[in-house]
C-alpha cells in the first residue's frame, strides 16, 4: 500500500502525463511494479490515462455531465450508463419514470441539485450543489430483498471512501453511512414487483461532497470536503461505489445474501452498541447483537429477551465496555 500511496501523490503532484520510466526512478520502484499500483488506483475508482510515449495522466474530473465516458472501462457485470439532470425534485421520481417506460438495468440518474430529495419514510433529504446525489435502477432475475440491498450499498459507500481517501466510515444500521455520529451517506431503496417478478429496483444513494450544509445539519452531517480539506472530484467517488455495488448486487442475485450481511458487519457502527429503535409501533432499547440474513436488527432487550427489527430509526446510545 505504501508503493500505492505514493504513485497516486506523483500522479496528483504531476497534473499531467508523466512517463512511467521517470515515475519509477522518482520512487526507486521497477516497472512492474508501477504498473501493478496504477491497476489497483483503477480499480478502485481513480480515472488514470495512458499513452504510449507521454506516460500516465490522472484525471480528476467534477463535471458529472460526462460521467458515463468515464465508466465504460469498469468490467463490471452491470453495463452502468449514465443519465445526466442538472436539477429535479429527486432522482427516484426520474429513475422510476425512466424505469416504466424501459430503462436498461443499470441507468444511473444523476442531478446537481434536488429540490424535494426525500429519505426514507418520507423525509426531506437536503441536496444542494456539490453532492452526488443519484439513483441505480437495478432489474434483478428474482425477488430480492430492499433490506440487503440498502446493506449492500452502504457497503459500496463505505470501501469506496476508505480506498480513495482512507477516510473510515461506519454504517448505521440500517441505510446511513456515518463518521464519527455525523451522516455522510444515506441510501433509500424502493421496488415494484409482484409476487413472482420483480419490474425493477430503485436504489437512491445521496453522498454529501463538496455541497455546502445548512447550519441546522452542521452538527449531524459532514461532507468529504471538509474531512479530507478541500474540493474532492466526484467522478473517481462514482467509478468507485458503482463498481463496489456491482459486487454486492451480484452476490444478491447468486442467493449469497449471507455474504452481503458479514461485508455489512465488517463497516458496521451499530453492532456492539447500546441502542434506542424507533418503530412505527413501538420504542425499544437494548444492545444491538447481530443482523441476520434477512438485514433485520437483533437487539437484546434484557431477560434473555430478543427483538427482531426490520425497520425503524436507530439512535446510538453507548458502546458495551468489553473489558467488563
């Protein structure tokens, strides 16, 4: 990783081609293995040209309106095409409208801006300039299960900030990608299906970026701006959760669901917390012990007593002292 780090902070300091013989001179690295950290800063989303005489280029592009050039040389199974608005009152309603007139699987609506972006259960979700704010319109072969499809995006989110800035984030069961107790990422997932097909899945992703905050969410929310300290190029940050997605949603389809849930795991923030849930029925607390394969939250209430929760509003109380 070391070698890696340090191609990425030649290519950024370079701002254009450098060739790969002066590259590795600079770093006292061979070719090889040059070659072998510029695949692996592809592969996790970075945007690196190549010419045979000039060397190797990264781009570090903003301009959302050409980001599908950029994702034609991500080999994932999903063939992602992109379909650029530069404002609309939410990318759901254009993705569930692209998606009743045909869309491919694989559409990725994305906005600037949205004036009614909503989360779940019906809330305002902010989105001003500067986010990534974009829905997937996914057609799966079978039923599939919302809960471990928010899981898996989460999971998208959450590799994706960690490869590219080595930011670690925390996913807060059961759709928010966190950092610290602040929100960077909220994911809302919605279907049409019948009993035995399903017509096409909408997966709304809404990652804050470069947008600025309203003061009211300052204190609960952050954006990749401010953590790393200063502007970050959204397209390397779209290459990266859409590939990373693209690994979750293929294990759904396969029926290793399982799988998703223990990559879920691995990023989680809620596991091992004492918690307060916040159901449509009820208020329950206790110690958040597992997921299980469905996505549902175990949480231990007392009395050997367990709750199993498919949905509701998580609120971190403390973390259980292990040591006791």
């Amino acid at each position: 990783m070391e070698i890696i780090t340090k191609v990425l902070r030649e290519l950024l300091k370079a701002n254009d081609y450098v060739t790969g013989s002066e590259l590795a001179a600079r770093l006292g690295t061979s070719k090889p293995t040059l070659h072998r950290a510029i695949d692996y800063l592809r592969k996790v989303g970075y945007v690196i040209e190549s010419h045979p005489r000039r060397g190797y280029r990264i781009l570090l592009t903003d301009d959302l309106a050409e980001a599908g050039a950029h994702l034609k040389d991500l080999g994932t199974r999903v063939k992602f095409s992109v379909h650029y608005i530069s404002s609309c009152t939410s990318t759901q309603d254009i993705a569930e409208a692209l998606a009743r007139e045909g869309a491919s699987e694989g559409t990725v609506v994305i906005a600037e801006s949205m004036t009614s972006g909503r989360g779940r259960l019906g809330r305002k979700w902010v989105a001003g300039k500067g986010g990534l704010w974009m829905t997937v319109l996914l057609r799966p072969p079978t039923i599939v299960n919302l809960q471990l499809l928010s899981l898996c995006a989460g999971v998208a989110v959450a590799k994706a900030v960690a490869d590219l800035y080595g930011i670690k984030a925390e996913l807060k069961w059961p759709n928010d990608v966190i950092i610290g107790s602040r929100k960077l990422c909220g994911i809302l997932s919605e279907g049409r299906a019948e009993a035995d097909r399903v017509h096409y899945v909408l997966i709304g992703i809404g990652i804050n970026v470069n947008n600025d905050l309203p003061e009211h969410l300052k204190a609960t929310a952050v954006t990749l701006k401010e953590l790393v300290g200063h502007p970050v190029p959204r397209t390397p940050l779209l290459r990266a959760v859409l590939k990373n997605l693209d690994i979750g949603y293929e294990l759904l389809v396969s029926g290793e669901g399982v799988k998703v849930v223990k990559l879920w795991k691995n990023y989680s923030g809620t596991l091992g917390n004492y918690v307060k849930v916040i159901t449509s029925e009820k208020v329950i607390e206790g110690y958040a012990a597992d997921v299980d394969a469905d996505g549902a939250l175990i949480v231990e209430v007392g009395g050997g007593r367990r709750e199993v929760i498919y949905s509701g509003d998580v609120v971190h109380l403390r973390r259980r002292d292990l040591s006791a």
